[in-house]
C-alpha cells in the first residue's frame, strides 16, 4: 500500500495551487507543439523539423518560467500529471489517476509496467555534427520510494545514422554520464534505499546508489512541488550533418499511476554549434582552434564532420580538402530532400614563415597586450577593450597541445597567470571572444 503525504485531493486529484510560487506554467494543447519547439526548445544547429507530436494526460505538456531550484529558469515540462500543480510547495502531493498508457521504447527501460506516459517526438535534421540539450528529471517518488518497483523514469530515444558507423535505432542517449544507466528514480538518488522501498537496494542491472552526486534535495522547496530533482543533465550525442532523424523524449509514472514525475527541458538547449572542421595534417602544421598556420611552402589536408553532402568554399565537394595558401577555409552542406542547410564554422588559414622564431604577432590583432614578454615566472594579460561575454585564453605548445585554459569574465580586462610550472620555450597564446581571435608567442626564459 502507498502511503501519502497530507494532500488536497478531488477524485484523486490535487487541487491546491501555490498562488506565491515563483514559477509560472502555462499548459498547451497539442496543436501548439510545433510553435513550442520553434519559440522554446530548439536554440542553433537545428536544421529543418517536421511531425512533431505531443501525447500525454490532460495538461502534461507545458511551459515554464521563473527563478526555482532547477539551474535554468525558462523551459518546457513534460509531466505525468497535469504540469499546472507542479508550482507549489515540495510539502504538497501531486498525484492523480491513471488515465494513459506508457510508452513502448521508454519500457524497454524498466521491469515494471508503466502508466501516464508524456511522449514528445519529432523528425528533424541537425545543422550540426553534435547534438546537445540540457534537462532536469523530478519526482515524487523521492526519497520515501527509492529501490521500490515506483522507478519512474525518463529516456531521450534517437533513430538515424551513427556517424561513427552502423544506426541509431532508438537509442536511449538519457544515461547518467560515463554509464549506460537510464535516468531514474532508483539510478538518480540520495545514495541510501528509501524508507518504503520494501526490501530493494537499486542492485538491479539498470539501478545504483553510486549518483547522490546528481540528486537534488528538494524537501523544503516552496516552488517545485517535487521532492528530489536531479542537478541539470545533459546529452550529447554525434550525428551527421543534415541527415534525417526522429526523437522521442517520454517520461512515466512506473508499477502505479500515483506520485507522479515530470522532466524540464531547457529553454533555447536543443541543438548544437556550427558544424566542424575536425581535423587538420600536414608537415609543418600548427593547429588552434579556429586557425590551422602553415609554415611555408607546406600544405594541409583538412577533413569536415560527417555530413550528406560538402561545399568546400575552394570548390571541394568531399569530406576532406587540401589547402596550401592563407585565407578563411569554411564549408556548407544543403540536403534538397528536407531542407536542411548547414555551414561550418570557418578556419583561418595563415602562412607564416616565422611560426618558430621571435615574439610577434601570429595573427596582427589589437585586442590584446601581454607584459613582459619574454617573461620568468608570470604574465599580466590586457584586453583594450572590456566584452560582455567570456574571453577564452588558451596557451599551446608549438605542436598543438593544449597546456592551460583559462577564462576571464565578462567585463574583466586584466589578469595575470603564474606560468613557472612552463618548461622554457617558445608557446602560443590564444584569446578568443566576440570580437574574434587574437594569437601571439610568448617566450619562458
């Protein structure tokens, strides 16, 4: 027997709402899926979206937005219970009765059967070579039910070709990060079985108690009404530059349609940045980030990410192009069969027989002063300008290896970096921001 919290209940449904909570739902029928996902869910690198369809009981589709316990305030939910009583204290009960079914891929997932399954899904083509969005699972399972069949669970299932080989077919990419474990209650928890778990100890081959470090206590909250969350999770997952894809995100309530579940996905998260240029070879090649330099009378091979088709901006169409003189290096792809129509970040293409010698600018720029250079044991970094946004100070051998990384804040122009742990040489100094790159050597005496 399940035992309850003190709730307001009607017919089995909660009917207290928090008229102070923080956060604000707005339920949406599923006529309104497609300007959802286009207004809240897909942020860059989502190339074309087609047959998006939401299932679920009345009010599980939703958006969201407000300061909460999530780690993002603006977003969509998908609830096993009508998302609008899910803003209101963790002290309440949101819980219903079962009134859909589960979902078939999501029960690949758990031993028990389950019950008022919310089911997003879509076909789509990426605009970039990797897929990512960010999301937060909750419950109200937690804690009192944690290595109990009530596993309520949630899965991000992909179809369509693997760029590394072979396909996708609805792979569950929803696991905590480094397992193959899915995002559940009893994966995801505080670490110890819950007070009714009857008898469980998440010792199954899809459960743990090694992820305390993912849960969230939620206990005291006043504005999500679910006792655990998980900290903000995220899925990344290579995929072929505007090749066809579907997607389903489905949560479900597990073994009874009772303390239900709900997933947050993150405003503007789904999608990825501009499709890469992945490699550079070649005698002689130094390679940043965004700059292959050549040293001269050499040339390099750049090869793009997998993609349906490649316009090279040389006038190359295949994966891989061969470059031997400076200038920006970038390619597109375009799939007439869906629309889809990508383009490659650029790469920046110097020649410079100097590469190895002296302390000049590698790339002229006046976005940065460095003192004093050569330099013992540190350097002080100027920006002329402050920026709004980070700026990224990379530091590099002369082969490429990356020895440090470091980032300045938004309005900082001045920091200085305690380099003594530097074998004397010769290194590469990146700073990176809105304004662009600015590259120069730096020499440890």
């Amino acid at each position: 027997m399940r035992i309850f919290k003190v709730i307001i209940i009607l017919s089995g449904i909660l009917i207290h709402q928090n008229s102070n909570a923080q956060l604000t739902i707005t339920t949406h029928p599923p006529s309104q899926v497609d300007s959802i996902l286009q207004n809240v869910f897909f942020g860059p690198g989502v190339g074309s979206v087609s047959n998006a369809t939401v299932t679920g009981v009345p009010g599980s589709f939703a958006t969201f937005t407000g300061t909460s316990n999530l780690g993002f305030n603006n977003g969509i939910i998908l609830s096993t219970d009508n998302a609008n009583y899910i803003p209101n204290p963790a002290s309440q009960q949101i819980s219903g009765p079962s009134t859909g079914p589960g979902d078939p891929q999501l029960q690949t997932l758990s031993p028990f059967t389950l019950q008022d399954a919310a089911v997003l899904e879509f076909d789509f083509s990426p605009a970039t070579d990797t897929l990512r969005f960010t999301y937060v699972f909750g419950s109200e399972e937690y804690p009192e039910y944690v290595c109990s069949q009530f596993n309520d669970v949630f899965g991000f299932f992909i179809s369509g070709q693997n760029p590394a080989g072979g396909n996708y077919n609805n792979f569950n990419a929803a696991q905590i990060p480094g397992t193959t474990l899915p995002v559940s209650i009893n994966s995801v928890n505080p670490g110890l079985p819950g007070a009714i778990s009857g008898g469980g100890f998440c010792s199954g081959p899809t459960e743990s108690l090694a992820y305390s470090a993912l849960y969230v206590n939620n206990l005291a909250d006043t504005n999500i009404i679910f006792d655990g969350l998980t900290t903000v999770l995220s899925i990344t997952i290579p995929v072929v530059v505007c090749d066809n894809y579907h997607i389903k995100l489905a949560v479900a309530n597990c073994s009874d349609p009772v303390f239900d579940s709900g997933v947050f996905l993150q405003e503007n998260s789904f999608g990825g940045a501009p499709a890469r240029i992945l490699s550079q070879s070649g005698p002689g090649v130094i390679a940043l980030l965004d700059t292959t330099i050549l040293n001269v009378g050499v040339s390099t091979q750049l090869t793009a990410a997998k993609s349906t088709a490649y316009f090279w901006s040389n006038g190359d169409t295949t994966q891989t192009t061969t470059v031997s003189q400076q200038g920006s290096v970038s390619f597109y792809v375009f799939n007439p069969s869906n629309g889809c129509i990508a383009f490659s970040a650029p790469r920046m293409i110097l020649v410079d027989s100097s590469v190895f010698v002296g302390v000049d600018d590698i790339i002229k720029s006046d976005l940065i002063e460095i003192a004093p250079n050569p330099f013992k044991d540190e350097i002080t970094i100027h920006l002329n300008e402050t920026y709004p946004t980070e700026s990224i100070i990379r530091i590099q051998t002369l082969a490429g290896k990356l020895i440090r990384t470091v980032v300045m804040q938004p309005f900082t122009d001045n920091i200085s970096l305690s380099l003594q742990d530097l074998p004397a040489g010769i290194y590469l100094f990146e700073v990176s921001n809105q304004d662009g790159n600015a590259v120069k050597k730096i020499v440890r005496e």
